[in-house]
C-alpha cells in the first residue's frame, strides 16, 4: 500500500471535535491545519494529505518515544527545545509520548531507568528509539555509561523490540565530532572509537544528521511514522529524502552570485556585506545534502541559518565533510560548477615552477589577456577586481 492509499484510508476516520481538538493541544484550529499542511509539504506527501496527518495527529495513539543519550552535547535536545510548532510541550503530550529523556524527565537514578524499562515493556514491538550521540567503541564501551550499562549494551537492548530507531544529529548518524581523528601521527581512530548506531546494531536505520539538526525534521520524519505506520524514505545512507535529497548549495539564497561569478573574498570585505557566495572562504554547501536554506531554525527567519549569516557551511550533517575538511578549505563541486568557458573557481597551484616555465606562462596568458576580458568580467573574481575594472573602463572612456 503506497502513501496515496494510506491518506485515502485515514480520511475515513471518525474526526474529532474541533473544541476537543482546540482544548486538547491549545491550539486554533486554524493553526493547527497550517501545522499538518506544513509537515505535509515538508514530507513532500501528495495533495489531501494535509487531513491524514491531522486525522492521525487527532486520533492515533501517542507513539511511545525512548530518547537515549550517550556521546554528544546535548545540542539535538537543544534544538528541540526551541521549536514552535508545535511547542516541545504540546511535542511531549499531545503528538508523542516521551517516555525516557534524561535530559528532560523529572525522575533519576534507578526511577529513570525503571521508567525505561516500563515503557519497553508496555510498548514492546511499538516504540520509536530516538538515540543522540555516538556510542564509544574502545576498551569495551567504558568511556559512556549509564546506570552501570555501557552505551553498546543499552543501545542494544533498546533496539531490539523498537518499532522505529532514529538516529538524531551527526554524532548518532556516523560519529560526528567525537569520531574526530586526534592531531597524532598514525592514529586511525577518536581516542574513544566513537560510532554511529548504524554501525553498532549492523543494520540500517533512519538518520537525522546535522549539528544540530533542524528540529522539524525530526518532528515530520515521526509524524510520518504516526500518520502512515512507516519511516518516509530515505537514501542509502538512512537520511530521509524529503530533507536531504538536494545539496545545500542547489537552494541556497547566495547561489545566484555563485553563477554570475560574485565572491566574498575575506570576511568584512564589500562582497561579504553584499550577500555574495561564500565557496571561496570554505562554504561546503557544494558538497552537503540538507534542507538548512529552505528550513529555517528556531523560527526566527529565514535567514537564520550559517550562511543566512555570513558564514560558510561547514558541512556538519555529512561524513567525511563535517568535523573532517579544514573550515578554510574549499569544496568539492558535486554537481553544479560555472560554465566551462569560465576561468575555474580555484586554480591548482603548481609545484616545481622554474623561471623558464613562469615566462612562457606569463607570455601565453599575455596573448589571451585581450580574449579573456569579457570572461573574466562576467566571472566576477572578486568585488575589488569588478571595482577596479570599472574605473579603468571609465577613465579610459573619459580620455576618448
């Protein structure tokens, strides 16, 4: 049964009253369709699925989530905190029922640890595992435990009778910043052999990468599950396609000085305060799949994301980018790149340049300096040289 079955299926369901609904969630019943309207293009779901989601949201039982913690920040919980539609609270208590967070549960010790179990229990085979954080590998997981069990041990048992396991932030996905290779020759591994969950339960599993994460793709990819009883697809390496399925950079608000060849050089310089792209200072939008351009953080604009502020992506939800390539260093160009008639963004240096061999290149690019004018300006190196330029074409054309 595919999803348009699924949403012809939850149409038929018995509705609630819309002053149960609003007293239930304390939410307008405007507000509360815009919300299930918004999940649904999120999720990219056909047309009417706005009314499964809402059906589901109104009627389906609560989901049981276990929310485990191990070598992290706690910056995915953070994120969570600050999402407004809804609130974590109406989150917590009317669209899923967290059953263990030690961040946010109110009992401790032994009492956590009861309650986890009890909710296992009483959820057996139903229960969504949200883990936060890698797990640490070496001498045998001792460097994270929680009520005398290593994180490997936990992991696992929880994993077992769990209907869903998610895996939120880059650290829980394939081992983020602690899985960080230290400054020390010949070391092949973080000083505490930081994995993902993947790795450790050896099978796939939804991943929600980011550092943090946008908190909304969270709360769509559960929805998804409450809704049609199914995680939304995802690609090969567990990320659900509606959020990471483009490049940062095929979305982003700069791209367009990246095609017209416009350039932040240095930070503060008249390219940087204009909004021009951000490749040549780092950005590894180039090169990173998520939805941070399209997805605003914490509801305070647009614009409220790495490079809506000036600075360049860092790349954080993808492996071997984030926490791994030099802030300063320039991305690789997966599937977008300037025209070919264009000069290349970033010319290899070479090695070994003699004088013989650095004049006959000075001639050469002398004879194609006349051509290459009008390339070259259309590429925009840098906002100095446009400004340049643009008084030489005037000073010259004042002397005519």
């Amino acid at each position: 049964m595919n999803e348009l079955d699924n949403v012809t299926k939850l149409r038929n369901l018995d509705w609630e009253g819309p002053a149960d609904l609003e007293r239930r969630l304390e939410m307008p019943r405007r507000d509360f369709l815009k919300f299930c309207a918004g999940i649904a293009g999120t999720l990219g779901l056909p047309v009417g699925a706005e009314a499964a989601v809402a059906k589901a949201i109104e009627s389906a039982k609560r989901p049981s989530v276990i929310w485990l913690h191990f070598q992290e920040c706690t910056g995915c919980s953070e994120s969570l905190l600050r999402a407004e539609h809804p609130t974590l609270e109406k989150l917590i208590l009317d669209v899923i029922s967290l059953d263990y967070h030690e961040t946010l549960m109110v009992a401790a010790g032994h009492q956590a640890e009861q309650a986890r179990k009890d909710a296992m229990a009483a959820n057996k085979g139903k229960y969504v595992l949200v883990v936060e954080g890698a797990i640490p590998t070496k001498q045998n997981g001792v460097f994270c435990k929680i009520g005398g069990h290593t994180a490997i041990d936990m992991l696992k048992e929880c994993a077992a009778d769990a209907a869903a396991v998610i895996a939120i932030g880059s650290c829980a996905s394939w081992g983020g910043m602690p899985s960080t290779l230290p400054s020390i020759p010949g070391a092949d591994s973080s000083p505490t052999g930081a994995s993902g969950v993947a790795e450790i339960l050896g099978k796939p599993v939804v991943t929600i990468p980011g550092c943090p994460p946008n908190p909304y793709n969270f709360l769509a990819t559960v929805v998804h599950f409450l809704t049609f009883g199914a995680l939304p697809a995802v690609d090969k390496l567990g990320r659900p396609l509606f959020a990471y399925g483009r490049l940062i950079h095929e979305n982003c608000e700069r791209r367009a000085h990246f095609d017209a060849g416009r350039f932040a050089m240095a930070f503060g310089d008249e390219g940087h305060r204009k909004g021009y792209c951000l490749y040549k200072l780092g950005c590894k939008g180039p090169e990173t799949y998520a939805n941070c351009p399209t997805l605003g953080f914490g509801d305070a604009g647009e614009s409220n994301w790495p490079v809506g502020c000036g600075h360049p992506c860092i790349g954080c939800s993808e492996q071997g980018v984030g926490f791994t390539k030099p802030i300063h260093g320039m991305a690789k160009m997966l599937n977008v790149a300037p025209p070919l008639q264009f000069p290349r963004i970033s010319e290899d240096v070479g090695k070994g340049a003699g004088f013989a061999s650095a004049a006959a290149l000075a001639a050469i690019a002398g004879a194609a300096a006349g051509g290459a004018v009008m390339l070259a300006k259309n590429l925009g190196l840098s906002h100095e040289a446009a400004e340049l330029q643009k008084a030489k074409d005037d000073k010259q054309q004042a002397e005519v």
